[in-house]
C-alpha cells in the first residue's frame, strides 16, 4: 500500500450472513471498547452517524449507564468519555479479598522494566488471573485489551496521574503562587490548555522538565506522553461532569439530559486532587459556559474567566513574557518559522545550541559558540580551546558562570529533526573515553547504550543504573558521573555530551527539511483541505483508482464484509515528519498513523 494511502478510515457494513441486530450489552460494550480506542472520548455525533444510522434516541438508551459513561459538552462539543469505578489495589501483599486489580502499573502503562531483571517483577502481569478476571467481569470490562483498559484507568483512576498544579495557575509569577517550584509534585501546566488551545506564557508541554519529572516520579513512560492531553482532558471532563447533578448540565447547545457523574466519583475524578475543597455553585456564562463566581481563577473550561483575568492583567502578563528566561530553543524557529514569534516561550536561534555567560542578572552569547560546543561534544576536553575558556566541569568562564542552551532532547521528541542527542561515555585505564555500548580498545560492549542511559537520566538524575559489560557487573551513579565495578570496586569517570552539529550540518538539516515538504505532499491529497494543524477527512469517490486500491488491499483479509465508506486522513504535520530519513521517526509515526480503523455497522 502507498504511505499516501495508508491513512485511511474505513466503515464496513455487516454482510447478510451475520446477525442484523446486536443486544444492548453488546452494543454498548462496543461502545465502551471504540471510546477506549479513541484516547477515552469520542463526539456523540459522531458515534450517532457510525453506529445508529443517525437517530441519537438510540445512543441515548445504550449510554445511560452512569458506571460506564459520562456525557459532557467541553467548548460547545458534546462527546461522550468512558469512565469506571474500577481501580488498581495499592496495597503490597494483598491476600486478593479487595476489589481493586492485581496487576503491575508498569505492565498496565506498557513497558515494565522489571520483568526483564534477573529477579523479575513482584507485581501481577497477567490480566487473565482469576481475580482480575472476576473483576473485569463484573465491571464488564473482560473485552477490553491492555491498552484500552489503560486508556480507561487514566482518566478513572486518580492515583495514576499527578494532580495539575492549582497554584501553579494562579498568580504571575514564574511558579505562580506554588511554593514548591521545581520540586513540585503536580504538573506544572496550564490548564487551559488542557481543554482548548492557548497561547499564554505558561507551560504547555507535558516533556518540560518539571511536568516530565513529575510524570516520571509517577512512572509514566514516554509512549503515554502523547495520550495525556487527552487523558487530562477527560479527568477535567469527568470532574464537571461530576459537579453538575441532577442533570443540571446546561452548556452551549447541550441538551439538559446528559449523564452526569456519580457523586461518590467526584473526588477521586479531581483534577487539581482538592475536590473535597472546591466550591460547587455555577453560574452560566454569556457564551453559554459555567462560570464559577467564588473562584474567578478557576478557568479550565470558563471563557469569561479567562476574559476577565487577561483584562486585568493584560499590561503585567506583558512584562512577564519579556522577562521571562527562555531555557531552551526553538525547534520551529530553526526550521524556518514560529508561529508564536515573540510570544514564544522558547529562544530563537539559527544554531540548535547556544552557549551564554552570565553578566550581571543578563544572560549574553559567548563568541565562538561554534568552537565551544566542538571542544565540549569531545570528552576528552574538560574546558574549551577558546580565550578566555569556558571549563565545562564548572560550567564557568573566569569569575562569571556560563550555560549551554540546546533544543529539546532527542529522547523526549524523536521525530524532530533538530534535536540534541546527548551520547554517554567511560574512561578506562589508558585515559581514553569510549561510548557505552561500543566494543573499543579490546574492551567488552556494554549492555546498555546512550540512549537508554540518556531515558533514565531524564526519569531520575540522581539514579544509579546497574549494567553488565562482559561477564562484569557494573553500578553507574547519574549524581556522581562514576561507574564501579561491584566485583572489584574499581572505579571509572563518566562524561555526558551532546553530538556534535556544526553550522553546515544544521543548514543541510534545515534545506532538507524544506525540500521535503515542498515536494512531500502526495499527488492523490486534496490540496484545498489541507489544514495547517490537526487534519482533514476526505471522502473517496467510489470510482476513484485509490478508492479501488485500497478495497482491493482490505478484501484481502476481510472478504466478509461490503464496503460502505473510504474517508483518507490529510494530516500535514505527521505526513512531514514520515519524510524525515530517520528509523526512529518511521517507527513513530508507524505508530501514529494507526488511524487505520473498521466500524462494523448495522446497514
């Protein structure tokens, strides 16, 4: 199949030979699973068109069931989330008399990394035991795959996620009024952009480091980044679901019998963690939406808060974007453009790195940045060949202090093209420094590389990693950059250090990119409808060649069902980033492109 073709959605038909009509149960099973497969949300007009030919009085009767599902109208757009009552146990030892899942959170999240240690993972990994299957049963959730009861839990469960932070979102500062600042346990991450787009001077990305390192501390790994929005976006969904009982859910065009939330669910569905705490008494808003009166500062979901508070400090907010220390540069910016230009909260430069010194309380570039980053990707240099020269164990030049500004790490964002990858090595007994992983100098390979170190650096800088290297096993301290040997106790220096880029080859990066996507768009796209962010879904004509093409590829493996509808996916940014020559990019985007669905419906 063409990469053009493969993002398609597709809708078959049940053939004559299978059953015309499903039972409630099953339906809404099939409800609850789709939800699921759909980050844990989905528009009700769009489950009305798939699935009942149009008639909501049909959706209605299958989701009025409360423990599974939660009708709500974020921004004007009524979707119904899935949602369960159903939770991990927390308790070690558990002789299996509670009515939570014996199951690992690792292994729920994806990835346990303790089950490939020699003593394994003390936790359940088996979602078919006995009790977890009784379990599933009775909440009615025994169809659903790992990922999609992950996906359920997420926005269900609140002791998976950290709580966005409520003080973070309040006040001016860079911390807002939270006291604990870095050190955090909660998200620091604007909350409304959790709900819609925003383009305010707080955070919104969730691999910042404070939002990354709280994740991490949760054990959130890194192929669920991409699902928190939506996971965040739900729990804030379920949360006033829960706030407005007795179907008093009166916003935009909403129709005043939607399902609200369980009252008992109202705490534990908090996105802040202090529901218990919130005041519960809503007023409408002039664009139809809630507006709390007794907290104003409240505005996940409240335009008229968020006009009221840009209102009144418009003038500061101002100051506050143009002295706010931007700590890392723009990937966008590089490539050729930016749409937030100056209000980005990122610093603009040619270079994917930019080294600094400290004068006064201003950050200002040091000369020869090209010369310095040189000397500083080579471990075998611990100060720079520049005059004055920037020691790099110190992090100074003379009296002053000295940083290094950089893009985002490769780790967090591998498809991006401009990233910094930062590579891991070791000293041995001759004074020469060799990368992890690398059979050099007639020493052993070690059995973890850059990479993966770079992954736990990111999750706890202060770690000790254990690894083999041969028939040796060695202890590797992230606080003290030393390895040691634990049969011998010898110990080795470890240096951490970015790939060298050099000026021309951030320039090929950039015309590559750029030629790309001129020339990256497929043939077969509908050049009018495509958008600049998010995608569009474009109908095939039945007597088009793709149309053909791609039935002819489906029939191959699903000869029972008639074709009722090819609809391809534009998406711009995902299609440019499948361009980028890279194993990793392609298998991320592989991944996204999962798009590739079958609706089974009722003719």
């Amino acid at each position: 199949m063409k990469p053009s073709s493969a993002v398609v959605k597709l809708r078959f038909g049940l053939t004559g030979g299978r059953k015309r009509r499903q039972s409630s149960d099953t339906m809404e099973t099939e409800i609850l699973k789709r939800i699921c497969a759909n980050q844990g949300a989905i528009k009700t007009e769009d489950l009305v068109c798939n699935l009942f030919s149009g008639d909501p009085t049909k959706l209605s009767e299958i989701i009025c069931n409360r423990e599974k599902f939660a009708r709500c109208c974020p921004n004007g757009q009524e979707k119904v989330v899935a949602r369960t009552h159903l939770r991990l146990c927390r308790v070690k030892d558990c002789p299996g008399t509670c009515r939570g899942l014996h199951l690992c959170k690792n292994f729920l999240f994806g990835l346990c990394e303790f089950s490939q240690l020699r003593r394994g993972c003390s936790f359940s990994h088996e979602l078919t035991s006995d009790h977890n299957q009784r379990l599933l049963r009775e909440h009615e959730l025994e169809s659903l795959s790992r990922g999609e009861l992950c996906t359920l839990l997420l926005q269900s469960d609140h002791t998976l996620l950290p709580a966005i932070c409520y003080n973070y979102n309040n006040g001016d500062g860079e911390f807002g009024r939270c006291q604990d600042g870095d050190g955090c346990r909660r998200l620091h991450i604007c909350e409304t952009y959790i709900s819609r787009e925003c383009s305010c001077w707080k955070n919104h990305d969730f691999t910042a480091p404070q939002p990354f390192k709280a994740l991490k501390a949760r054990g959130v790994p890194d192929t669920l980044f991409q699902s928190l929005k939506a996971a965040y976006a739900n729990k804030q969904a379920l949360r006033l679901a829960g706030t407005n009982r007795d179907n008093r859910v009166h916003r935009g065009n909403c129709s005043s019998g939607e399902v609200s939330a369980n009252d008992n669910n109202t705490n534990e569905s908090s996105l802040f963690g202090k529901s218990k705490k919130r005041p519960r008494r809503w007023d409408i808003g002039k664009d139809g939406n809630h507006v709390n009166r007794e907290n104003t500062h409240f505005s996940s979901d409240i335009h008229a808060a968020d006009d009221e508070a840009a209102k009144a400090n418009k003038g500061h907010n101002k100051r506050q974007r143009s002295i706010r220390d931007k700590t890392e540069i723009c990937m966008y910016f590089i490539k050729g453009h930016c749409k937030h230009e100056d209000r980005c909260y990122k610093a603009h430069d040619k270079m994917p790195y930019r080294w600094q010194v400290q004068e006064g309380v201003q950050w200002t570039p040091l000369p020869d940045n090209e010369t310095i980053e040189r000397d500083y990707c080579d471990p075998r240099n611990s100060h720079s060949s520049t005059s004055p020269a920037v020691h790099f164990d110190t992090m100074t030049c003379g009296q002053n202090k000295v940083r290094r500004l950089s893009t985002e790490n490769s780790v967090i964002e591998p498809i991006f093209i401009h990233t910094t990858e930062w590579l891991w090595y070791w000293q041995d007994e001759f004074g020469s420094w060799n990368m992890f992983a690398s059979a050099t100098s007639g020493h052993k390979a070690a059995d973890i590389n850059s990479a993966k170190l770079e992954e736990k650096f990111l999750a706890n800088d202060k770690d000790v990693v254990e690894f083999t290297a041969g028939s040796q096993s060695y202890s590797l301290s992230f606080q003290d950059k030393m390895q040691t040997n634990k049969h011998y106790g010898t110990k080795r220096l470890v240096r951490r250090r970015p790939r060298f880029v050099s000026a021309a080859d951030a320039l090929k990066k950039k015309v590559r990119s750029s030629v790309q996507t001129s020339a990256s768009i497929p043939k077969t796209w509908d050049n009018t409808q495509i958008p600049q962010t998010g995608y569009s879904r474009i109908p095939l004509q039945p007597s088009s060649e793709e149309f053909k093409e791609v039935a002819a590829l489906f029939y191959k493996t699903m000869k029972d069902c008639d074709n009722v509808n090819i609809e391809r996916i534009q998406n711009k940014a995902l299609w440019e980033a499948f361009q980028f020559p890279s194993p990793v990019s392609l298998t991320y985007i592989h991944h996204q492109r999962a798009p590739l669905t079958c609706l089974l419906t009722s003719e």
